[in-house]
C-alpha cells in the first residue's frame, strides 16, 4: 500500500545521492519532497510537521558527513524516525481470567464485522474458543453478517434480537461465555461517527459492562486527514489498546496509521489485507517502513511461502530435483503451490526492488502465463507428465486441443522445461550445491 | 439546502472559519499563505491541488495588487468554484427511456447499499417504478441489507443464491425489470478495491451483460466514495473509471467527517462531477450536489 510514497522518496533520494555533500539547503529540499510525499500519503498535516522537525535535527549535522552516502543518511534518518512513529507492533494481551473481552470499535464501513470474524478464526487457531457477538442492531442485516460468517468458520455467534439495546446483549454474551466455557468474546459494535455523542455513550455503557481487557479501533487504510481526530475521539471515550488497520490490500498509502499511532501512542498490532478470513497478519513496524523506502517487504513473503508451502512435498520436489528426476508433474506441483501464495503481482511487488519493474510486468500477464501452462500440462496424461518424449506430434495436437493453445505453445513450454531439467543436472552434480539444498 | 448547511457547519467552524480568520483584517505575510495551506490540506484537498491553488491565488493577488487578507477570500471562492464548476453535474431523475439502469460501485464499506436506499426513495418520489438488483453475492448479508432496504421502501430486490456469478443475477434482474415493467434498474453490486484486477474483471462482465441486455445501458455508473477517505479517493475514481467508466459521483458519511475536500480533485482533475452528497444514516438523508452551495457554504460565518 505504501508503493507510492517509497516510489517519490526514491526520487527525492536519487537525486541527492547525487550531489557531494549534505547542507542544510539540501536537506531542507529533501524534506519539502518529503513532506508533500506524507501529505500525499494522508498523513496528518501537524504529524507530518512533528515528524519532519525531528528528522531535521537529525539529519543536519554530524549524523550525516559520517556515513557513505548522504542520500543513503537520510533514508536511514526518515526510516528510524519512521520506526518510531509506528512503534513496536502490539500482541493482544489476553492473559488473566477467562473469558476475556475483546471491543471492536469504529466508524460505519470500516470492515469492524469481517475483522471480528478474522480475528476469531485466528485466535480459534492458537487454541482459543472465541465466542462472536453481534452487538451492531443499527445497520440491516448486520446481526445476519456476523451469523453467516460464524457458521463459515464454525465459530459461535452470540446474537439476539436487534430489539435489545447492545450494551445488553454484550452483557448477556459474557454469561453465555462463562456458562459455555469460551475463554475469548470478540464484540461487534455498530459503526458509529466519533461525534455522535448518543452513540458514544453507548460503547461507554459497553464498556463499563463487558470490562473489555482490548479495545481496538478499526481503521480504514484509505481514511484521510481526519483519521487523528477519529483515533483521538475513540481514545478519549473509551480508552484504545490497539489499533487494527484494514483494507491494506489497496493502493491507499496508509498514512492514517502513523497520524493515528502519534495521536493516541497505541500500538498498530494487525493488518487486514484481503476479503478472505484468513487475510490478516500481525503488524511489523520495521516492515512497514522499509516498504515505505521502497526497500521491499521480502519478510512477509518468506512468511507466506512458509504457510502455503507444503513442507513434505518441498523436500520431495527437492528430493527430485536433486537426482534429476524431476518431471512435468512435480513442474505442475509447484505451480500450483505458488498460485496458493496468492495473486502472483502481489507477490512480486514484496521483492526489492521491484517496485520498479513491476509496473511493467503486468499481473494479467503472468498470471495468464502460468495459467496456460497449467492447462498445458493439465491436458496430458499421467505417463506423458513423468516423461515428456512420449510427446510426438500427435499427442502434441492433442494436447493443444485439449488446453486451447497453438502446438507452438506445447512446444515452447516443452523447450523451456528440457532447459531446466539440464539446468538441475548440472546444479545436482554439483557437491557444494547438492549439500546446501539438502540443509533446508 | 438547509440540512446541507448544517451539516457542513462543523467542516465551516473546524475548517473554513479558521480560513476566514486567516483572511482577516491584515495584510498579507508570508504566514496567511502558511495558514492557508495547512487549512486546505486539512480539508483533505491533498497536497498537489492545494499547491496549485495557492499558486494561482498568488498570482491573481500579485496581478490584481490585493493586499489585504480579507480581499484573498472572494478570490479563493472563485478558485474553488472553478474547480467543481469544470465538470458540473447534469443529473435528471426523469428519463425516456424504457429502463432505466443504474450500476453503482465503490470500495469496500463506502456505503452503496445504504446510498441505493436512499437514491431509491428520491426517485420513487418522483413515481418511477424501481427494482433494486442484489449484485453483491459475495460479502455475508450484503443481500439481506438489501432486501430490508427494498422492504422499507417498498420496492422489490431481484436476489440470487450466494456466491452466485453477480452477472447471473444481474442479468435475471434486467429480465424481472422487463417482466415487470419497471422504468428504473438499480443494480448494487460488491465493495472491492479498484486495485484487484479479478474483482474489477467481474464489474466489467455485470457492465456486458447490462449492455447486451438494455439498450445503452447501463445509462449512469455511479461511484460511491466516502469522504472521509484522503488522496486514495482519487485513485479509487481512477481506477474505477478506467474499468467500467464513471457518469458521477456520490460523497457519502458527509455528517461527520467535515471534509469532502477531496471532492475538489475528483471533480476537476478526472472531469467525474459529484451528483450526490450522503448526509447520515436515515433514508432521507441524501442530498443533490450544489457546487455553488458548496462552496458558499464552506465561507458562510
């Protein structure tokens, strides 16, 4: 999300690296591109100021001639500082007595209902027993969302009638919690505007009940300069421990998250990055900046290839490509766990670096790419896949046919693959090689 | 424009007074164009647009030799004006046609099927016969608020098993609008980010089946923005108009974020006029977009 802010500060460090020396003139450029940058980015104009005068100190001065670029010193300065202002990423503190309450809050749309339900799913994961509760009786069919979503993820949903005001329906969950031995309640709130004081009261009247021992506000990525006022107004009313940013899977800068740390001090402690449940990932500050420099986010991928790769069939696939073995059905087996890691762009887009590139590689195209020559390989039989030279020009047509491609296209990915199967035969006579894949 | 008034009293008193006393009783320093900017961006005018205003405004001063802080304001009125006049609306709620069809999108949470009961009402006003197409089948219960919308307004909601292809769904819709002669086809359709290449394939195949079924159709593509959000509203709009293309705009959750600045960009750098403003969470709170009001009203002490 944070592309476009890294792309300009790469700009604006391009061109001082440069020049010679740091002065205070040029420091003073870099930090107006740096400014319009973050405003871009809708970070909060005041935070923009705070931060800005902080890296000015620093950046102009000793720090700076001591280090072998200056362009170089002040992306470290802007990085720091940036780390700073996120703060450590927080983990919910659920420890003491069961049950524990967990308040979501927000404004209306922020993604409060899909969230609960991440958030339950993965609490259920590390051996929770979560109980949902549908405390949002405003909006229509909000009570029904949550209950769809419970029965998808066969996770419980306290709901009652939207009749019953929510601060009863909260308190009623929490005996039900302790009557069914759930040791998290994860409540739903409506969506309310930071202003509305009748509403405010009511989370407040939440609060005093249900003892929440978390109460996050769920922010959305995309949200403007008014994002301080809304962090502030929650804080206020119903004291924050964390915040939850959402829709990070969009191209929103995402500057509500350092304007909305700054003014409340509580730790951002997770990301909600798609509409699938299991889109949801623990926030990491050193991620999130680097990412802003444009230094690429290669951690979260390494992260998801450990998830969604299968451990076993790895060391198979490696096994096999080891001894040479390695045919067109390991070729689709690996195919497909890629496509598992999800949309191919995004997975690009975390390599450094790549920023750059990928806007000229298109997603439709590679993953177009990868697609056909699923099929390809899809449309041939079992014997063909373990080897290829059974392959004459009539099994080609067919397998054309069947895959809607040219006979060209079979042959090209045949071509290719011939290249690489030689590529690993050369690689596995290799000793050193041989040592270094085996020590996964 | 009363309620419009009023509600933007807080983006006046938190915003735009301030620019008043910015433009007060003194002479221009170096600080009134300071304050300025920071009263704009606050507004979420975004950064680039603010620049150029106040570029422009120091040339007219400059040109026009304005010395004087308060003679700024009628200058930067115009200058705002000029920006959403660029592209005015031209919204009818009467049509010819035989159907009528609406397509509305937007991210996620921007608030389209809140806004489709509201644009819903306003036109059964004004007696069109509306059905209403549930084209989200994906987000759990999108179909449900829906039909309790379509309930309340007394209209019907053409509906499909969930997870159903959304184009199926739309496509029985144009054909329940046919049977039952309806002049109005509105088709609410999933919150998705316009960054997702599938998600925005999907929009394009609903717009296929509307233009295959209805003639011209669909005749008004309708974003729906939320104008709490910043800079990413723009990209939004862009990214939207680039896939399906965009008749207008409709600004939604005006009640309490005093903002809307954002609507400056929209309107004058990619020529999408704002045709609506939401205005809370009851039906009737919808307002038809007045440029001119806009603006006054922002400056109204």
């Amino acid at each position: 999300m944070f592309e476009g802010l890294s792309e300009k500060l790469q700009a604006v460090f391009d061109r001082l690296g440069r020049r010679g020396v740091l002065s205070e003139a040029d420091v003073d450029v870099a930090l107006r591109e740096v400014r319009l940058a973050l405003l871009e980015a809708d970070v909060n104009f005041k935070v923009v100021k705070d931060f800005l005068a902080r890296v000015r100190v620093r950046a102009i001065g000793a720090e700076v001639h001591k280090s072998l670029t200056p362009g170089q010193a002040v992306i470290k300065i802007v990085h720091d500082e940036l780390l700073t202002t996120l703060g450590e990423g927080g983990k919910l503190d659920l420890g003491g007595p069961a049950p524990r309450v967990v308040m979501l809050v927000g404004l209306q749309g922020s993604g409060k209902t899909t969230t609960a339900a991440k958030l339950a799913l993965r609490l259920r994961s590390a051996g929770r027993k979560p109980l949902l509760v549908a405390a949002d009786t405003y909006r229509p069919a909000a009570i029904t969302q949550l209950e769809q979503l419970g029965r998808q993820l066969s996770i419980t949903v306290h709901s009652e009638s939207a009749s019953v005001p929510p601060p009863v329906i909260c308190q009623n969950a929490i005996t039900r919690a302790i009557q069914g031995a759930f040791d998290v309640v994860i409540l739903d709130t409506a969506g309310r505007l930071q202003i509305d004081d009748k509403m405010m009261a009511e989370i407040e009247d939440v609060r005093q009940r249900t003892k929440p021992c978390e109460t996050l506000l769920i922010a959305d990525a995309m949200t403007g300069q008014e994002a301080v006022n809304i962090a502030d107004a929650f804080n206020k009313r119903v004291g924050l421990t964390g915040l939850i940013l959402t829709k990070v899977d969009g191209d929103a800068r995402g500057g509500a998250a350092i304007s909305m740390r700054a003014v409340t001090g509580v730790p951002i402690k997770f990301l909600a990055t798609g509409e699938k449940p299991d889109a949801f990932e623990p926030f990491h500050p050193d991620r999130l900046a680097s990412r802003i420099l444009g230094m690429g986010d290669v951690m979260t991928l390494i992260e998801k290839a450990q998830v969604e790769f299968d451990e076993k069939e790895t060391l198979r696939t490696a096994e096999r490509m080891m001894t040479a073995k390695f045919d067109l059905e390991d070729f689709l087996g690996q195919l497909r766990q890629i496509k598992k890691m999800g949309p191919i762009g995004d997975l690009l887009k975390m390599i450094p670096g790549f920023n750059q590139i990928s806007k000229d590689l298109t997603p439709e195209m590679t993953e177009g790419q990868m697609k056909r020559t699923e099929a390809i390989i899809s449309s041939m039989t079992r014997d063909e896949r373990r080897d290829p030279n059974l392959l004459n020009a009539s099994r080609k047509r067919r397998v054309a046919r069947g895959s809607g491609v040219d006979v060209q296209d079979v042959n090209e990915l045949l071509k290719q693959f011939k290249q690489a199967q030689t590529m690993m035969k050369q690689l596995s006579s290799n000793p050193r090689l041989r040592n270094m894949l085996k020590r996964p | 424009m009363a309620s419009l008034r009023d509600t933007l009293s807080r983006t006046r008193n938190s915003v735009f007074s301030r620019i008043q006393t910015a433009l007060g009783q003194s002479d221009i320093t170096d600080e009134t164009w300071e304050e300025l900017e920071m009263l704009l961006l606050q507004a979420d005018v975004g950064a680039t647009t603010t620049e150029g205003l106040i570029t422009r405004l120091r040339e007219r001063a400059r040109a026009d030799g304005i010395v004087r802080a308060d003679a700024l304001r009628g200058a930067l009125k115009r200058e705002l004006k000029a920006l959403l006049l660029s592209h005015p609306a031209t919204h009818s709620f009467a049509s010819n046609r035989m159907l009528e069809v609406i397509m509305m999108i937007g991210v996620n949470g921007s608030g389209k099927t809140t806004s489709i009961a509201k644009l819903c009402k306003l036109y059964k006003q004004r007696g069109r016969k509306v059905l209403l197409a549930a084209a989200d089948t994906f987000r759990a219960a999108a179909v449900d608020q829906l039909q309790v919308w379509g309930e309340r307004n007394g209209v019907d909601v053409i509906t499909g098993p969930q997870a159903v292809d959304p184009g199926a769904v739309t496509h029985d819709a144009v054909m329940a609008a046919f049977a039952r002669k309806a002049d109005l086809l509105i088709v609410d359709t999933a919150g998705r980010l316009h960054t997702k290449h599938n998600l925005m394939q999907e929009l394009v195949k609903i717009k296929n089946v509307l233009q295959r079924t209805v003639h011209e159709a669909p005749h008004q593509t309708l974003i729906v923005i939320d104008a709490a959000n910043g800079q990413n509203a723009i990209a939004q709009a862009k990214g939207f108009a680039q896939a399906v293309g965009v008749t207008g705009a409709i600004l939604t959750k005006l009640d309490g974020t005093p903002k809307g600045g954002v609507a400056f960009s929209i309107v004058s750098d990619l020529g999408i006029p704002i045709l609506f403003v939401g205005t809370g969470e009851k039906i009737d709170d919808i307002e038809p977009f007045d440029a001119d009001a806009f603006v006054e009203d922002l400056f109204e002490a």
